[in-house]
C-alpha cells in the first residue's frame, strides 16, 4: 500500500515543533513515531491515529473517523480517518490531540 506525500507533508507541518517525533515507513504507509511509540500515520486515502481506548469513543464522535481495520479486525485504540478529515485543520487537531494525550504519556522505546 503506498502512501499520499501530501498527507505525510501535513502531519510533518503538525508536528514540526514535537520533538521526539521520527518517520518510519511501515504497514504500506508511512507512520510518525513519539519516543519510539506509533503516534499516527498516513496511507493511501487518509490517515491513522493512535488514541487509545479511552479515547476512541471520543475520537469516533468526529466526522471522517473509523475504527481501523486494516486486516478485517479492528484494532483497539487504533483509528482510520479519511482524506477530507486529514485535509481539516481543526478536526485533524482534535484528533491529533488525543493521540498525542495518549501517546505521550506512554513510556519511551
């Protein structure tokens, strides 16, 4: 599965100012990793986030997010949200933001 730059030079942008953050291509896509922890990524046709179970039902409240299920199960925590969620600044940010509360409070790899 190839991945859409244009998605990856968002998130990049999103997550300039974060340090501890690294890019590491796996899944067919390309993912954005916190202290060694997948916080989100992108793949052809939108992104995926990384919010924790806590927070999904949250997260799921947002127009353009589903659970992720790349291999026909779903993945607890894991989210997929399509290209014109990625393309929205503010909605893209609330869903970033409980990946990063999430994420970022996991210990370092």
């Amino acid at each position: 599965m190839a991945y859409d730059e244009g998605l990856a030079h968002i998130l990049r942008d999103d997550l300039t100012e974060v340090a501890g953050i690294e890019e590491k291509k796996m899944f067919g896509g390309l993912c954005f990793m916190l202290n060694g922890n997948i916080l989100c990524g992108v793949h052809k046709g939108g992104g995926m986030f990384r919010v924790g179970k806590d927070n999904e039902v949250a997260a799921l409240a947002i127009n353009g997010v589903s659970p992720l299920a790349f291999t026909g199960k779903k993945m607890g925590g894991m989210l997929d949200v399509d290209e014109d969620l990625m393309a929205d600044d503010g909605h893209r940010a609330q869903v970033l933001g409980l990946a990063m509360n999430f994420v970022g409070n996991l210990p370092a790899k």
